[in-house]
C-alpha cells in the first residue's frame, strides 16, 4: 500500500481492493487531523513537542524558546529516522494527563515536554486543554493578522538595588505609560544597554496598567549587553484605553551604574 508523504494517507492501489480497510484508514487519519513527515535528530517519543533547532531539516525536542512544529505522533521516533508530527490548528491530540479543562498548554522550560504553568520569561501555547487527557492545537509562534508596533522606554544611569521600577517614556521624564488605542496583545520585548554589564541582574518586565505580564527581557551573565524575549498571540490582551509600561529590577550588585538602556515592547494591535 502507498502512502502520501505528509497526511499519510493510504493512495488507491490497482487491482482487488479492500474498501472497507481504506475507508477506515482514510477516516480516522482525517479524524486525527493534519500530520507532516519529519525526520528526527535524537530519539523522539509519543507527545514531544518539537521544532527545528537543529541542521540539516532535522527535528528536535524543544524548549519554550525553541520555535514550535508540532506535537509527535508516531509511538517513538529513532534519530535520523523518519516520522509523523501533528501539525494542523484544530487538531485534538490524546496527550498527558490531569489537565485542566479550557486551561492553555505550553511548551515546557523541560524540552519536549508541555505544562499548563507558564514559563518564563519567554512563553509558547501550543493549544488548550479540551478533556482531561487531550489538547487541541492553536498559534505557536507569533502569527500576526495585524500592525505590529514597538513602545519604547527607557533609563538613565541604571542604578543597584532596583524593585519594581516604572521606566521613562523615551524622551518623555516623568511618563512612565503609553496608552493603547485599539486592542491587541503583547508578542515581545527586547533590551538594549550603551554598556555591557560587569556584575549583578537586571530585569525588565512588561506591564499592563501597572501589573506586571510576567514577559521579560534580562542582562546577566549570559546576556550582557542585549536580550529579548517573544511569545504567542493573546498570551497577554489588553483592551483599548488600557496602558503599557516596563518595570526594571536590579540587584545590589548591578553594575555599571553608567549604563543607559532603552527597552521596546513589542504589540500587536
């Protein structure tokens, strides 16, 4: 029997044909929903969430910072072999366990594993729970349908011991808030410091109407001059009349105390 490359599904045969057999195949294919044939870089199982952060077209287990494909489907994948990866919005997926029903699913900081906590600072859902052992996918990635639009802030002289603090309109001292004009969501934000940072933490969290969304960008060891972070469509609404702003948290040990940053957050509207 031949198959087609991505659904899987069974193509008409010559000569006898079991109707009965393929009609079966054929709907609960249909049933289960759009499948592409991937090849995988490591050893896959049943549920994995996976995307391409590897050459060469090979998939992998992710992360919430990888970029989503799919949820796997086939039993178990064996590196370099190929398999099936559900990968169609409106799938329902019989995956894990105890979930809360109409709850959203993410990509899990543990790579190829989905959890119903969201993730920080940077936060994929992948679908919502329709049952207490099934999900049904939605948007991954950033999937825009309107204007994407950059809010800038900033602060001077970044000083130690930070908490919580409401940073500056750019060129605007004393307005800490941008306010929207037609609804929309969060989808990111970045940093960037006129100075690399020598020791300590910095955070910067996105804010709505001055309650923190839990999207963040942060200089540390690893990123010391410039970072950002992204997430999914309508992970963080806001509705028109509300406003935007960015708290900065250092701690004691932040430095350079010289430092200016400007941080962008990113909206779609």
């Amino acid at each position: 029997m031949s198959y087609t490359t991505n659904y899987n599904i069974p193509e008409m045969p010559s000569g006898a044909i079991e109707w009965v057999a393929i009609f079966n195949d054929l709907i609960t294919k249909v049933e289960a929903g759009r499948t592409i044939k991937v090849t995988a870089a490591e050893s896959l199982v049943v549920g994995n969430a996976v995307g391409y952060p590897s050459a060469a077209g090979k998939v992998s287990k992710i992360d919430n910072t990888g970029n989503f494909l799919g949820i796997v489907q086939s039993t178990t994948i064996a590196g370099d072999a190929d398999g099936f990866v559900y990968a169609g919005i409106g799938n329902e997926i019989t995956t894990g366990s105890g979930w809360t029903v109409g709850g959203l699913i993410y990509v899990h900081t543990v790579a190829g594993s989905l959890s119903q906590v969201k993730p920080t600072p940077q936060a994929v859902a992948i679908g919502y729970a329709n049952s207490a052992t099934s999900i049904v996918l939605i948007r991954g990635e950033i999937d825009s349908k309107g204007q994407l639009i950059n809010n800038n802030f900033m602060q001077e002289n970044v000083s130690a011991s930070q908490t919580a603090v409401a940073l500056n309109v750019l060129g605007l001292s004393g307005n800490t808030e941008m306010t929207m004009a037609k609804p929309g969501s969060v989808v990111g934000i970045s940093i960037a410091s006129n100075d690399a940072r020598t020791a300590g933490t910095l955070t910067v969290d996105v804010t709505i109407n001055g309650t923190v969304t839990g999207l963040q960008a942060i200089l540390n060891g690893d990123n010391a001059q410039y970072h950002y972070a992204t997430q999914a469509l309508r992970e963080d609404e806001f509705t028109a009349g509300q406003r935007i702003g960015v708290k900065i948290t250092t701690d004691g040990d932040y430095a350079p105390t010289t430092s200016d940053i400007v941080v962008s957050v990113l909206v779609e509207v």
